[in-house]
C-alpha cells in the first residue's frame, strides 16, 4: 500500500528516493543518548551504520563520542 506522502515523494524525485525524517532523526538521537547518560555508558555511534558525516555530526552534537571509523586512518 502506497501513502499519499510516499506517492508524491516518488512523483517529487522518482524512484528509489531516500526519504529522512528529521524530526524523527533529530528525537531518536537524543533518546539514544539519553539512555546512555542514564545508563552511565558513552555511546559511540559506529559511521558505518548511517554513513553520513551529518548524520554523525547530529549525534556528536547530543553527546555522542566521536565515531571509531574517525581514527581508521592511523597506522596500526
């Protein structure tokens, strides 16, 4: 069953179209993260689950330590 938000999307900017909720984005970040505080745990999101750097900047920005794929660069 298609919505009428997925139709338009499609007729907007064609198929497949990666559609974000922001809103949605911006409130899960901030649940994570306070289920870490609350837990005593830092939470390090790993890049590679959302590859995307303003994804990872969001998630910085509520606390979040900087993502381990951030340090893949130096030698071993």
């Amino acid at each position: 069953m298609t919505t009428p938000l997925a139709a338009q999307i499609a007729r907007d900017y064609g198929t497949p179209a990666a559609v974000i909720d922001m809103d949605r984005v911006e409130r899960n970040i901030a649940r994570i993260q306070a289920a870490c505080d609350a837990a005593g745990v830092a939470n390090r999101p790993h890049i590679k689950t959302h590859k995307s750097p303003m994804l990872a900047k969001l998630q910085i920005a509520a606390g979040a330590r900087a993502s381990p794929a951030r340090n893949s660069a130096r030698p071993k």
